[in-house]
C-alpha cells in the first residue's frame, strides 16, 4: 500500500532531513545560547536519531513521557490503539493506522526539541517553508497582481462576473494544495509558473466539483444578513508558501466581493507535517510580502495586516489539530473548538491531511456519500478543497474512481487530481 511505503521510506528521509538541519545549525545554537545550546542539540539529535530507529525496525509505538500540555490525550489515544490490537501485542509502527504512526512521528520531533531548552522554540522545518515560498515567487508575484487589478473594479462586476472569479480563486487555491513538502518528503515542491493561465486544463482533473454549490451558499447567507449577524468563512489551513498565499487571496476576495465579514484561519500550534501552516508561518508570510519590493505583493502584505489589525480576519490554532483523532471525534475531545467552528457559515478545509481526517482515513468504496464518511461531523457547511495524495477518496460518482484506476494505477496518490467537495451539514 502507499501507507507501507510511506512509514518505510518516506518518514525516514524526513527524519534524517530534520537531524542533518539541527547539525546544521550547531554553530547558530553555539553563538546564540552558548555550550547550553550545543547540548540540547545533541540531545534532541540522539532522540531523533533513537526514534528513527525505532521507526525503521517496527518497534511498539510507545507512550509519551513529555509533560507537554497534550500527552495525556496522546497516551489515551495510544491505549485505544491497544485495545484495538485484541491482545495481539503492542501496536508497532508498520501494525498501525497510517495516519497514527504518522501524526505520531511528528509529535516525537516536537518533543525532541521541546524537552530541550534552550533550542526548543526551534522550528526544524521553517527553512524549508521559507525557501518554498521564495522559489514560487514568479507564481505569487503573477497571483498578487491579478488580484489587485481584480480589486480596482471588484465594485463593478455583477454577479455572473463574480461567480467567475470566486472560481478562479477556488482553483487556485485548489491546485495550490500541491505544493506540498511532507508528500515530496521535503523535496522542491515550488509553484514555478503562473498558477491563473493553467485553470481550464485543469477542470477536467476536478473529480467532484461543488463550486456551484458554495455560491449559492454565500449568496444565501450574505442576503439574509442581518445587522447582528456576520457572514463567517473559516479556512482549516494546510501548507504554508505558496499554499497559504492562495488562501490569503481567496479570503481577501471573499471580505472584498462582500461574500463574507468575517474569515478566520485555523493554523498548527507546532510544526507539523513538514509544511503545515503555524502562526509564525502566518505572520512571517504577511511580513515577507509586505517588504516584498514588488508593488502589488507589498499591496497584498499591509491590506492583509490592516485586515487582522480591523478583527476581520482572525488566526486561531487550537492543539487539536495536532492530535491522531479524526475530526468526527472533535465534539468529544475539544468540544471548545466544536463549538467555534459551529459558529461559521462556511468552513473550508485544505489539503489532503485533513481529507483523511474528515473521512476517517479508510478504505471507503469510492461511491461512498462524503456525508456518510464525515461520521456525523457537521458543525456547519464544510467543503474540502484537496489535491489527492492517499489512499482514500469518497462521493465519486458509480465506476468514476475505477475508470480511472484501470488507466492510471497511481491516480489517487500523485497530486494529479483535486476535489471540491462541498456537505451542506444536517
């Protein structure tokens, strides 16, 4: 399965990227924190260097011993998978769900350095976050100046014409999902070329495709407004570079077409899966485009720090989304997050991560209803813009998922195909 080789191959290669980028570093942490820092780099390394080889010779997947603020629920979590086993042992890395072990790994690397001040605020992937947005400059520069000359007649255009770039920006956004380091296990996975003059070819690679039925949703909600009811788009983002700008762009067109009051991203409150989005990521991105010394790049940066000075666009990170459980078990474990996310009118969620966190991460017959996979998760509207990169796919029309199959065995795993794919909740 493309889970075997993932934990087999591919999880190693991102272990041994994080030991060489802390070598790397040695000198920095030297000059920075003195001897201290040279030690927690050793530390933190034979760590690493001990979980890879647990990883790589199937070792039981073992408690947490940190005292960070989510190891109990980790260690809860890790029970469940025991009980599961009916007695046939520990569960190890290779006898696991794939999205455990994997969420697993990433929570060690998180561990490694956060048990080891004065290093522990190092983020272990964030040279190559940032060098994934500097290598998709052309792509961001083309993207921020088709959106502010977008902006100057947004007033102007009807509603047909809207329709038309609310599209355009899904797909964006969309496609953007490919740029993703975790699947590429850290290699190059820039968008070089404008992302605007490719769309059309790309329709026919859209397997499920709701666009229609997100514009009649923000149309409904943004003519039934009231004084005291805001429109609320939520974005569950996924990778930071170029990923995270296409998403920017997407928020920034619903605030100004007035399709939305409000939007509010949810990001990672650690490092997570190579390039997943935290809230250094975030700023650090805004900041980058507003020095940026190309006009509408640094447009896009100070309208989009204006927007989260005014309250109109809002970052949350919640631990949560750090965690193993798929998201039908959220009203049961943070219940405070449930709740908030109750609260939108719209909740886009990104990427392939939380895909498989939405269905469960199973083998579903591909004719399976989205709905019926979400497993009763429906705090409000929800649409899944994601680029498929594993095993799982529902909501296909009859023989699509295998027609598709028969030509292209590797089609649900290379990035190829996308999905828009819209539940409308209760």
């Amino acid at each position: 399965s493309f889970a075997y080789f993932t934990i087999k191959d591919r999880l190693p290669q991102i272990l041994t990227r994080v030991i060489d980028t802390l070598h790397r570093h040695k000198n920095e942490f030297f000059e920075e924190h003195g001897e201290k820092g040279v030690e927690a780099e050793k530390r933190a390394i034979s760590f690493l260097s001990k979980l890879r080889n647990e990883l790589q010779t199937d070792k039981p997947v073992t408690p947490l011993e940190d005292e960070l603020p989510d190891a109990a629920l980790w260690n809860q979590y890790l029970d469940h998978q025991r009980n599961l086993s009916n007695g046939n042992g520990e569960p190890s890395w290779f006898q696991s769900p794939w999205l455990f072990v994997e969420c697993y790994m990433y929570r060690r690397i998180h561990a490694a350095l956060a048990q080891n001040p004065p290093i522990d605020n190092f983020d272990v992937f964030k040279e190559g976050k940032a060098q994934n947005f500097f290598e998709s400059q052309e792509a961001v520069i083309a993207l921020c100046t088709y959106f502010q000359e977008l902006l100057k007649n947004i007033k102007d255009l009807d509603e047909k014409q809207l329709k038309e770039e609310l599209f355009k920006l899904l797909q964006v956004s969309l496609w953007g999902n490919k740029c993703d380091l975790s699947f590429s296990a850290g290699e190059d996975s820039s968008q070089k070329s404008s992302p605007l003059q490719s769309l059309a070819n790309m329709v026919p690679y859209i397997l499920v495709n709701d666009m229609e039925k997100l514009w009649s949703l923000l149309v409904n909600a943004k003519n039934n407004r009231t004084e005291r009811s805001n429109v609320r788009v939520d974005i569950i983002l996924d990778n930071a570079g170029f990923e995270l700008v296409s998403d920017l762009v997407l928020a920034d067109f619903l605030l100004s077409s007035k399709l939305a009051d409000e939007v509010y991203f949810h990001g990672k409150s650690i490092p997570w899966y190579v390039s997943d989005t935290t809230k250094q990521d975030f700023n650090w991105t805004i900041k980058q485009l507003q020095s940026a010394n190309h006009m509408w790049m640094s447009r896009c940066g100070i309208n989009w720090e204006g927007n989260l000075k005014k309250g109109v666009w809002i970052f949350c990170d919640h631990m949560f989304w750090t965690l193993p459980h798929d998201f039908s078990g959220m009203g049961g474990v943070a219940p405070d997050l449930y709740a908030e996310l109750q609260k939108s009118n719209l909740i886009f969620f990104k990427g392939d991560l939380n895909y498989r966190k939405l269905t469960g991460d199973r083998k579903w017959e591909y004719s399976v209803p989205f709905h019926q996979a979400l497993n009763k998760f429906h705090p409000a509207p929800l649409c899944s813009l994601r680029t498929l990169k594993s095993d799982t796919q529902v909501g296909l029309k009859p023989g699509q998922g295998e027609q598709i199959q028969a030509s292209e065995p590797d089609w649900m795993v290379s990035g190829k195909y996308g999905v828009v794919q819209f539940d409308a909740g209760l």
